[in-house]
C-alpha cells in the first residue's frame, strides 16, 4: 500500500486481512517449519479462496497462472525456501512444488532447490503443465492434467 502512497498502518493492513478472510475471500495459510517442526503462528501465506479474482486485475494481459495452479493446505518453510504443499500421510510426507512451467532455467532451478535439505525417504514431486518430463533421481515431475486425473495422490 504504501508503495502506491496509499498510507495505511500494519494494524489497518491486519484488519483488512481479517475481514477478507471471514468473507472467504483469501485463505491464510500458515508455514510449517523443519527447523521449528510445527507450524509457524506468526507467518502465513494469503491465498485468493477463488482464482478468479487473480483475473480481476492483470497488467499487460499477463495472468499469474502459477498462482492460479496452487490451492494449498500447507506451506513448508524449508530454512528460507518455501514448497507449496507439504501433505504426511502415515510416516511418509509429500513435499509439493507447483510452477505453471520450469521450461526456463531461472524457473527450474528455483523450482527445484526448494526440495534440497528434504529427507531422501520423503516423496519429492513438482506439478507442471509442462510437456517434457523433468522427473529426477528424487523428484517425480507430474503433468497437471495427469495430476487432476490421478487416484493414487
């Protein structure tokens, strides 16, 4: 706001935050530290409760489709990198990266460090709505398509 020179205290930013999130406007997720082992109280990530309001307002004809792919329930704050999804299922956890594409390498690399320092028993999986397969020896690279049609995740 105040980048805009629209003055606004954090008290009033917190307030307005709290009335989008009763109106199920944004969702307010909190991170989950490896570090802390739990989740952080203090720092959260907003998401829009539908992606339809990233279309409201686009500079340029330029949708943020990558923010449009995730809808989290989790987000895991792995010492500074965050991964969008963790999910646990058992003693097994599933740490999630979703990008719309990691056809750039800036986006690859990005994408892709944020699995470093997970453990190796841990599944590793990046959804992208690219063609080409970018699997690794610890990460398994699915399509989103394959991904919405899935049975076992």
């Amino acid at each position: 706001m105040k980048s805009m020179g629209i003055p606004c205290t954090s008290n009033t930013a917190q307030k307005w935050i709290g009335y989008l999130s009763e109106a199920y406007i944004i969702d307010q997720v909190n991170r989950y530290s490896r570090r802390a082992k739990k989740e952080l109280k203090q720092s959260h990530k907003l998401y829009n409760c539908d992606v339809a309001l990233n279309s409201i307002r686009c500079e340029d004809n330029r949708y943020d489709l990558s923010h449009n792919l995730e809808n989290t329930v989790t987000v895991y704050d792995n010492n500074g990198r965050g991964i969008d999804f963790l999910a646990e299922k058992g003693n097994l956890r599933y740490y999630v990266q979703v990008a719309y594409s990691v056809a750039e390498d800036k986006a690859y690399r990005r994408e892709m460090s944020a699995f470093t320092g997970t453990a190796q028993i841990d599944k590793r999986i990046l959804i992208t709505n690219d063609g080409i397969d970018y699997s690794t020896s610890n990460v398994t690279h699915i399509r989103f398509k394959d991904f919405l049609m899935m049975n076992e995740l």
